[in-house]
C-alpha cells in the first residue's frame, strides 16, 4: 500500500552512514540482494521497540531488539530498514556481541549486516539505535500540524514499517512486540496492545503497553498528540463474556464529533462478531483519525482513518454515513481477517482486501439497512471492470516478485473486483455454506499465516461442490472480463463467453467458471455453472430478459438490438444492482462498437427515474463522461444540456432544494441522494441559472460567516460555483479559507474545487505560483492533480508534468501515490497523446512502482482516441436532436 524512494533518501545513506559501515570487506563475494522475499535464514520471534515521538520536532529515534533464530551459520545477514540513520548496531551470539558493518544495499529497505567471520546458527538478537526524520506525506511515522499543535501516526502497509524500525518487513513472520513510547509530557499515546504504565524519565513521558499477540510488521502502530479522546465499551455479546475497552482518538478541533463514531463502531463490532462467531481478536480498540490519512488502515487494535470518515454526527450527509458505515466495518473486518489470519505474502493481499471489502458493505448495510449500503459493492465492481477491461493489466492474484511490485497489488482489482467476485460466490453457494466455509478457514490459521489455497480449500469443503475451486480460481488467477453474447435459438437462449475488448483491442482467449444467473422480468432467476465456451438455457417468461440477475455477477453482457431495447424500457423498474448491470454493459458495448447512441441516450432517460440512487445516475454519468473527453461538439454539447435538464429538473421540482443547514435532516437517505444528484448535475452540467444563482448566495453567506446558509450536503457543487463563478480571485480566496479551516469535510472539498476549476488562469497559478506553509504534501500534490485532470486544463497539466514529473513524483506522497501518479494523465483522449506519454513516462518508470498503471493510462488514451474518431460525431448527432 504505501512505498516511496527518492533520490535524497539515497544520497541519505551515504551522509549518515556511521563509521563502521565499511570497516568490514568480505573475503568471498556477496550473495544477491533479495529483490522481493529475504532468504529465510532468520526466523524472528520477538521485536522489543523503544521509540522517543516528539511530533514538534523534525525527528524521531529509536531503538529496536530483535529476537530470532538464526537457521545456518553465515557471514551476512539481510533484513529491512529504509533510510535510518544507523547510531550503533550489534547483535548478540552465541554469548558474544558482534559489531557488524551494516549498508542499505537496495532503495526498497533492504540492508545488509556482515560479519568478520559466520555467525553460528541458534538464537540471536539484533539491537539497533538510529533516528530518521518524520515523514510530511502518510507513509512510515509521520507528522502533521494541526491548528496549532503538532501530531504523529504510523501507517506502515505495505512496507514502510523498514522507514521505522530496523525489521524483518514482510507478512508472513508474526511475532509479539512489546513497544514503548517516549513523548512530551501530558501527550496521549496509542499502540496495539493496552497501555500498562506512564512515568517519567529525562523530562518525557515513558509509556509502556502489554506485548501485542502475534502480528506482521505492516500492522504495528504508534501514534502520539495531544489528542481528544472518547472513551467507552463494547457490551458483551454471546461470543465474548467481557467488554471491550473501545475508544475514537482525534485531534483536538474534533472533540464534539466523536459519539456518532464510538456508538457505529459499537454495533458494527457486534456484527461482525455473529458473522465470524468469535470474539473480537484482541484486548482492545482504538480508531484514530488523522487528516491526512486518504482512506483507512487495519492495524490490529488500533484502526487508522481519514478524520472525514469518522469526525461526524446524526446531521451529516447520508454519502458520509455510507461511507463511514462501509469502511469501519471494512476495518474491523480485518481484525479477524487479515490480521488474525494473515496472507503469508503479498501475493495473496487480494484474500484480506477483498473479502474485507465484500464484508464492508455486507455490515454496512446490516448496520443502518436504510442508507442502502450493500448497493455500493455493486456499483464498485462494475467500476473495477473499466481497469479489468484494459489488455494492460493483472489478475486478482498475481506472483509478487520484487518489492516495487508489491504497491501495485493495491488497485480497483483487488477491492472491486475482488470483492464483487467474492459476492457471486457467496451467492452462488448459498449465504450460510459461505459463511461456514469463512468459519473453517479462520479457525485452522488463529493468530498465523494462511494462503489462497488455504482459503478455496475451506470453501470447497463448506460448499461440498469441488467444481467451486476451479470456477474461483479462473476470476482470481485471470486477468478480464467475461463477455456472455446472448443469441436467440427457437424457445431457448444460445450464450457464448468470451473476453472483452473495447474497439480496436484484441485481447486472448479466456474462459471462466461463470455463475451465471438470469431471470426474465416477472420472473424468478435461474442459475447455472458456466465452464464451457458455449451453453444453451431454456427459460421461461415473455419479459426482457435480465442477464445478469441481482447484479451480483462479474461479467459484461451482450444482447440482439431489439432485446436491449426491451430491458432499456423497463431499466426504471429493475431492481438497483440489474439496472447498475444494464447500465454497464450498455456503455460496454458502444465502446466495443456496438450500442447505439440512441440506446445510450434513452438509457440514461430511463435510468433517471431509477429509485435506486446507486443506479439512477449511471446513464447520465457515461454521456457526461464522453462529454469530458472532448467527444461532443458545440451542438452535442447543447443537446447533452438539455438532457440533463429534461431529466433531474422535475426531479428536482418534485424533490424540493432549501440549501440550509439540516434542511433535510431526518429524511429517508436515498430520497436525499436523488436531491444531491439532481443539483449537482442541474448546477454544473445543466447550467440551471436560477439554482446556480441560488447556490452562490447561500454558499457566500456561509463563507461570510452564517454557518447555517449551507449545508454540508452543498459544499461541492456550492464552492464549485463559487470558483467558476468568481475566477481566480475567487480561487485564491477559498483557497485561503481552506488552508485556515481544521474541518474534515469543508477543507479538503474547498481545496477540491479550487484544483479542478477547469480555469486556464487558475491552473496557472495552481502550478506555478502558489505555495503557502500550511499546505500538506498531499494537498499540494492533489492541487497538481487536479489541473493535470481536468479536461479545461488538461493540456496546460500535461506541459507542466512533462517538466515536472521527476520532482512531483520524488516529492512523497504516501498511499498509493506513486504508483497511482501515472493515472493522473489517463483522461486524455488521443492516440498521439498516449504515444507522447508513452515516450516521455516509460523510461521513467521501466521496473519500478507505477509501471502498470503507466500501460493502463496509455491504453485508456490510445482507446479513448480510437473511439473518439470513430464514434463521436454519431454521439454528438444524437445528443443534438434531444428536445
């Protein structure tokens, strides 16, 4: 999840290298450094972490023992550590202590210690002392300011737990670690296991915690600051006789919006304690907030979240319920698996991210059924397949080999995919074998390592079906999407599977174990086990015929045109996951070639009437989504406004629109959703002048001071006005608004709407002018991004990132941030732009973190162009003609 490795951070090494680093030659040559896996000679056992956390200071130190068994005699020892500046290093053997040369010997964290002579096989111990500096992005021990006051988390997935401690950084070694913290006096401190004591020694505050129950190195945490705290318990349930000790840990400016947090994340525990039938995993809970953190992290007993994601109260927006209620019980879900239950590599973190995923929404929706969670796993999946579909790409579980490649395992293919598929087979098997099978698969590996195999073995022995293993194996272990061409023959339907490629591509031949599930409209579904190229199903019913019933499946559908238009008819009436199914397997087909823009168009129309408002977007969306790649000329682009009027402005009538704070508090959550989509399509895409109007005052109002002009629920299409509205004195103001606010939502959507303005002027600035002190690194990175991304200012982006991308890229960043960088061109729309990104990017990224999602952003624009030149003035045509 989170890698990094700069050019200083090299050059580092060299600066702090300590004396002793080269008093040492070896008299043999050095065996290889590990590109991915360590050898295995040494076992940990134990890790002992001694760490002083002053976030007002620019660096921590520490100091580290290690227990382990070394398993042959040797001259080297190779672990893990990134950029420490090493004070004194020994290890002790075989009675005596041993002053190794040590030498980070690969960027990754890989260093090496070396011996004058082998070290004998047997138990030895590894002691450390060294200092780094904080990092300013969230990866390894970062810090942030915040109001006036400094703090400091971890986040060490995937391997950044090396920038923190000296370590055998990798999933597959779980081991108890007995951490200690030293920090300024009166701060609170947070770690895994409970706190045992607080004294003080040499003017800090030393504070101890209980040793932790086995964990991997990605999982331990450390946060210190002066933090807010809320305190409570989880009452026992029938799989765990005590409380659970449970707090939410913030920064100070969130201290009166945290029982919303502390009561959710009671009953989502409960939860997921009858799924899994077991008790929580470990002796405590903690979920902590920090602003910067970009989504949410599952270290054991000690939870990590973006303050947006837990900072809230019963008056927020039903979008931020949503997403609370999915990622905590995300999560917590990785409790039991993922961190009780740990992949023994990376290769196998699809098993941890996507059922944690499937079992996010699954636990959301069972917390408050009313906020229509479960839909989101659906509309996640299909939004997979947009990656899934590229030539350029990886299947669910991929060999992990080195590790720039472990980052890139971190993707919509892993959570999406992974999780939508999970989903088909828990419906394909039967809500309660699944679960049982889940049951069996945590029991045999408590408190250790398991493996995908593992994992299809409990499932086949749950479901007593051995075909189940080959049909999971062929979405895990392959890379697509299953294409099913339905074909009429006589009273029964003739399907073929096949890939999915977009206009111009050819992807290989692929075949999957498909659980195909179709029903006719009026009827109920039937189901089978597609393992042949070809299949014939008789069915029953005069409806349309809904291929993909519930939505749940994981492939793309093709039908005869009189049998789409017949679904596109009924799509008002569809359940929300088949309309969200007919809406991407519609837009599928034109980018194959295939569905007219009339189909496209009256699919949106119908869609639009959808109650489901997962799925009543979804036509509208595809049209606008040509609309920004440039597909529509000024007649297109008329007719695409009137459609947007035509559809949301009754809506909208018959809705209401009172922008006030609390408005709408204590309506039903998806009647508010339909409201937030119908005003921001009216207000930015169907240019509604009297609603626009109406959003820039109450917006200015609440900018001036009256906090209750505007809610929360307005903040993205009211600021986006704003600044489209008031140009670039505009922008600079809200931007200066922003940087002064410690809100969790307003700061970081003000920030948003300044960087995608789509404004030349304000682009201009973004990139070549404004610096301010209180801008985070990843703030300022988002800015970039978001003139780099939008398509007013798309082009003046890219002219800055061909100069630039060398500093952008080196500049931190945190999760996901370089590997997921090279996306950020993926919205141009033109073969000689993906070959200009091609030239300029691919050398800079041959074998490194951010590869593939290069070749997927150069596939995207090359297919993008292809489709352009041949399907765009057929789009624009259509759209002109709508009234």
């Amino acid at each position: 999840m989170y890698w990094k490795v700069t050019a200083a951070a090299v050059l580092a090494l060299a600066v702090h290298a300590p004396a002793w680093a080269e008093t040492v030659a070896p008299a043999t040559a050095a065996p290889t450094v590990p590109a991915g896996k360590l050898t295995g000679q040494v076992q940990p056992q134990a890790y002992r972490l001694d760490l002083t956390i002053d976030p007002r200071q620019e660096r921590f130190s520490g100091k580290t023992e290690i227990d382990a068994v070394l398993k042959d005699a040797s001259r080297t020892i190779d672990l893990h550590w990134r950029d420490l500046n090493l004070q004194s290093v020994e290890v002790l053997a075989g009675g005596q202590v041993l002053k190794p040369a040590a030498q980070q010997v690969d960027p990754t964290g890989v260093g090496r210690l070396t011996f004058a002579e082998a070290v004998p096989s047997g138990p030895i111990t590894l002691r450390f002392a060294y200092d780094a500096p904080f990092q300013t992005a969230p990866s390894g021990l970062f810090r942030v300011k915040v109001a006036d006051e400094w703090y400091a988390w971890t986040q060490l997935q995937s391997i950044d737990g090396r920038g923190v401690f000296p370590s055998f950084d990798e999933p597959g070694f779980k081991t108890p670690f007995t951490v200690t913290l030293r920090t300024p006096p009166g701060q609170t401190a947070v770690s895994n296991a409970p706190q045992t004591g607080v004294t003080r020694e040499g003017g800090l505050d030393v504070h101890t915690f209980a040793p932790t129950l086995p964990l991997p190195t990605y999982l331990v945490a450390a946060m210190v600051g002066p933090f807010a705290v809320v305190e409570g318990t989880v009452p026992p349930s029938p799989q765990r006789a005590k409380p659970l000790p449970l707090r939410i840990i913030s920064p100070k400016p969130n201290a009166d919006r945290l029982s919303f947090a502390l009561e959710g994340s009671k009953e989502i525990v409960r939860l997921l304690e009858a799924y899994f039938n077991d008790a929580f995993p470990y002796p405590k809970l903690d979920q902590i907030t920090s602003p910067i953190m970009p989504g949410a992290m599952e270290n054991a007993g000690a939870d990590l979240y973006n303050d947006a994601i837990i900072v809230m109260d019963e008056k927020t927006t039903t979008s931020q319920k949503r997403t609370f209620g999915m990622v905590v019980a995300h999560e917590l879900a990785h409790q039991w698996f993922g961190d009780l239950v740990t992949p023994a590599w990376w290769d196998d973190i699809w098993l941890n991210e996507s059922f944690a995923n499937w079992m996010g929404f699954r636990i959301g929706d069972e917390w408050r059924p009313a906020l229509n969670i479960r839909a989101g796993a659906v509309q996640e999946g299909f939004q997979a397949m947009r990656t899934d579909a590229l030539v350029a790409g990886r299947p669910i579980r991929q060999p992990i080999e080195t590790n720039a490649q472990i980052d890139e395992a971190f993707d919509s293919i892993t959570y999406g995919k992974g999780g939508h598929v999970v989903a088909m087979i828990a419906g394909y098997m039967g809500d309660d074998k699944f679960r049982e099978g889940v049951r069996r698969y945590m029991a045999a590996h408590r408190y250790g390592n398991a493996t995908s195999t593992d994992f299809f073995k409990a499932m086949a022995e749950a479901s007593g079906d051995a075909r189940i293993v080959p049909a999971m194996q062929s979405f895990t272990d392959q890379q697509g999407v299953p294409l099913l061409t339905f074909a009429r023959a006589g009273k029964s339907w003739q399907v073929s599977q096949s890939r999915y490629a977009r206009l111009g591509a050819t992807p290989p031949e692929t075949r999957w174990g498909i659980p195909l599930c179709l029903r006719t409209t009026g009827a109920a579904p039937q189901c089978q086990l597609m393992t042949e190229a070809k299949a014939t199903i008789s069915y029953s019913g005069k409806g349309a015929l809904v291929p993909n019933a519930g939505g749940t499946g994981y492939y793309r559908f093709e039908l005869p045109a009189a049998e789409w238009d017949k679904l596109i008819a009924v799509a008002d009436r569809l359940p929300g996951g088949e309309a969200q199914a007919l809406a991407d397997s519609l837009d599928a087909s034109f980018k194959a070639g295939r569905a007219t823009p009339a189909q496209l168009i009256s699919a949106a129309r119908r869609l639009a009437l959808q109650a489901d408002s997962y799925a009543n977007g979804t036509g509208i969306a595809a049209l606008a989504s040509y609309a920004e790649a440039g597909f529509l000329d000024d007649a297109g682009k008329a007719g695409f406004q009137r459609l947007v009027n035509a559809v949301y402005a009754p809506r909208l009538k018959q809705l209401g629109f009172d922008p006030r704070a609390g408005a709408y508090a204590g309506h039903p959550p998806e009647e508010t959703q339909r409201r937030q989509q119908a005003v921001g399509y009216l207000a930015r895409k169907g240019g509604d002048a009297a609603l626009r109007a109406q959003l820039l005052a109450a917006t200015r109002a609440y900018l001036a001071g009256d906090r209750q002009a505007l809610d929360g629920a307005w903040f993205g299409p009211g600021l986006a006005v704003v600044v489209e509205e008031g140009g670039l004195a505009a922008a600079k103001d809200l931007a200066d608004r922003a940087l002064g606010s410690t809100d969790p939502v307003f700061r970081p959507v003000a920030l948003g709407a300044v960087g995608g303005s789509g404004q030349a002027e304000i682009g201009r600035w973004i990139l070549d002018q404004f610096q301010d002190s209180r801008l985070r690194t990843s703030e300022r990175q988002g800015l970039i991004r978001g003139v780099v991304e939008s398509a007013g200012t798309r082009d003046l982006g890219w002219d800055w990132l061909k100069a630039n991308y060398d500093r952008l890229a080196n500049s931190g960043g945190g999760i996901f941030f370089a590997s997921r960088l090279p996306e950020s061109v993926a919205g141009n729309c033109s073969v000689a732009r993906a070959e200009e990104i091609a030239s300029l990017l691919r050398p800079k990224l041959q074998g490194k973190t951010g590869a593939l999602g290069l070749e997927r952003a150069i596939e995207r624009v090359r297919s993008c162009g292809m489709l352009k030149d041949a399907r765009a003035a057929a789009l624009s045509a259509a759209l002109a003609k709508v009234k």
